[in-house]
C-alpha cells in the first residue's frame, strides 16, 4: 500500500500553472485549476471526493493520477499558553514537527523542511537525531494545512509563516521557494510574503539566490556567534560560510534587494551574553541597519550552557540599543511542551 501511495505524484508538489498544465493534457479546462486549488487550500478538504464542483470523471481521474491524503497526527500538545505543537507521521513513517504560535495580534505556524537536521548547531535539538531527507514542497504545505484545520476550530485565520521548524530551509532550496510561492498564492495559502520569514544558519549562496526570487519575503539570519571564533564554537557551518562573509552577504543582499534584516541571536549565560560578545557585536554592526531579536537559551537536556538573568538579559539588550541596533527579546512560547525555538528534533523510534 505504502509503495503505491508513494509512487503517486502528491498533488500538493504542484504550483498552480503545473495544475493547469495538467489539466490541458487531460483536455480538461484551466478554470479547473482555480477550483481544485481552492478545495485544496482554501476549503480545506482531505480527498477529491469532495470536490463537489468537479465532474466526477474529473475526480476519478485526479484520484488516479494524485495523492491528497492528510499526515498521520502521532500527537498534538497544547502549551497552557495556547501554542500547539503537532507531531506529524509521514508517508514512510518518518515524523516532524509543526507549532501554531497563536498572540494577541497575530496567529503563526513555525514550519520543519527536514526530517532532522545537518548542521549540528552546539545548543539546538533539531539536529541531535543527525538529518535524514528533505521535505517535499507536499509536506511542507501540508503541515501548514493542519495547523489551519487547528486554527479555524479556535476561529483563529492565520496571519504568518516562519520556517523555523526541524531542519535548514535554504538546505532545501527548490521545495521550500515552491513551498513559498503555494503559500503566497491568493488562490492558494493566501499569505503575504511579508509575512512569511525564512529563517537560515547562513548558507550564504543560497541567501543571495532568495534575494533574486522576486518574492518579497522576510529573512532572519541565526547569526547566534559574536565573531568568527564564536560562531565557529557554537555553529560549525560557520566553517564554510565565516562570520565576516556573512555579515557582508547580509549587507548586500539588504543593498541589493532593499530588504531589512532580523539577526536571531541566542543569549547563553557567559558566552554570548557577555561584554566581549557586546564589544564584538557593535564593531561588526556599523553601517548595518537590521533588527535583532535576542532568544533566551532554551534548555536543551544534551547541551550544559544556562540562560542568563532576566537582568543580564536586559542590560545586553539595553546596551544594543544605546548603539544603535534595534534589539528586543524574543518571549519563549510553549516552553513547557518542548516547543520554543531550538526544541524541536526528529523523534527517533
Ligand atoms: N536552520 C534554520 C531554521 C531553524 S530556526 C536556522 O538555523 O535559522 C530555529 C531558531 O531557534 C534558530 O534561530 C535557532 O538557532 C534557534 N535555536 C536553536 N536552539 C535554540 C535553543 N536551545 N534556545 C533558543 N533558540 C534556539
């Protein structure tokens, strides 16, 4: 069974014009792309069965041709601050994780494109468990389906995408910019690039190709090292791609495309929450007009690093800002369900 669902085509890898491609060569009308996207993703319905506007041969025929099945839901935690967390099963039995970060004024998902992770960052769970495959632009969309279906029953639209989930976005280039282009489509997801923020360990080749897209997303660099030494401890990837280099790709890309910069930086007691990260921080940050959000360490059981003080934490804050750099704290969610930033993995079986 699991061999015949796998060798069809899931129809949710497909942008709209290859819907539309599709149905021309099954001499079908291109309308009915619009439809079958709007069923998809904006009904959001689970089968072509559904598909009531649909001839029936038509819904046989992409019965044949396609899967549009959900994800096993292995299980669903609810934070007492409202954040969910799903664990999902895939088709080979794999599983990752979504989050649905709702607040006040906006109502998120935190997305995985991997089922793990490569880049083995010193204070992150996603990458514990090693990588093991990319995500297709299918999973992709559809863990964002299922938190939809959540967020409806709590009559909760959602407003924003973060891809800082389980894995390295730009490590999964092609799925993630169709992924992108479904989600920002008004027949599709529906979601404004603007809202939508891919977050990268800094594979700098990659950063540059995002900026070429023509889509005008949010970037978030996990910059989390003070400088090259730093980085290299806590990020190897900081071997490839140097804390000089990137902070340079940055300061083109922003030239180039025009676009701000969000730096997420970790605060760890002692290390990157210190004077020589401070000192650092300000020399490399001239002429560089970003924002920086300061994520508090979440603990994670394999790694010994603490969170600093509230008050450490604030006073390094405070002093970004008296240079000039634009830093807030980010307020960890969904803490007490392993769900806050850097606490997602792959759970092994
Ligand atoms: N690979 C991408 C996407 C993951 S985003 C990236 O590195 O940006 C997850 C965010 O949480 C990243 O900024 C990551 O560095 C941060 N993070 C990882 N472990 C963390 C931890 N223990 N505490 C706080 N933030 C963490």
């Amino acid at each position: 069974m699991n061999n015949q669902l796998q060798q069809k085509e899931d129809i949710r890898n497909l942008s709209y014009e290859e819907v539309v491609q599709y149905l021309n060569k099954i001499q079908e009308k291109s309308f009915r792309a619009t439809q079958i996207f709007e069923w998809i993703y904006q009904k959001n319905v689970w089968s072509f069965e559904q598909m009531k506007n649909l001839s029936k041969d038509l819904r046989e025929r992409l019965m044949q041709d396609f899967i549009l099945r959900p994800f096993e839901i292995a299980k669903k935690e609810i934070s007492q601050d409202g954040t969910t967390k799903f664990l999902f099963e895939l088709i080979d039995q794999e599983q990752v994780e979504s989050v649905l970060i709702p607040t006040a004024s906006r109502t998120t998902v935190c997305v995985s494109t991997q089922v793990g992770c490569k880049f083995g960052c010193k204070f992150c769970a996603s990458g514990i468990g090693g990588w093991n495959r990319n995500l297709t632009t299918a999973e992709i969309v559809t863990q964002i389906m299922h938190v939809k279906d959540e967020a409806q029953k709590h009559a909760q639209p959602l407003s924003h995408i973060v891809f800082m989930g389980i894995g390295e976005p730009l490590d999964n280039y092609d799925n993630l910019v169709k992924a992108i282009r479904i989600i920002n489509d008004k027949k599709a997801i529906n979601i404004g690039a603007r809202r939508i923020t891919v977050s990268t360990c800094g594979v700098i080749p990659k950063i540059l190709q995002l900026g070429q897209e023509g889509i005008q997303i949010e970037l978030a660099i996990s910059l989390h090292g003070y400088d090259n030494e730093s980085r290299n401890v806590l990020m190897p990837v900081n071997k490839k791609y140097p804390f000089s280099d990137l902070i340079e790709a940055c300061k083109q890309y922003q030239k180039n495309y025009r676009r701000q910069i969000t730096f997420e930086y970790i605060l760890i007691k002692d290390i990157t929450c210190s004077t020589k990260a401070l000192t650092s921080l300000k020399k490399s940050f001239k002429g560089l007009i970003c924002k920086m959000n300061l994520i508090p360490y979440n603990p994670v059981s394999e790694f010994d690093h603490k969170t600093p003080t509230r008050q450490e934490m604030y006073q390094f804050r405070d002093q970004l800002k008296d240079f000039g750099i634009h830093a807030t704290i980010r307020a960890p969610r969904g803490k007490d369900i392993n769900s806050a930033c850097g606490q997602l993995r792959r759970s092994i079986k």
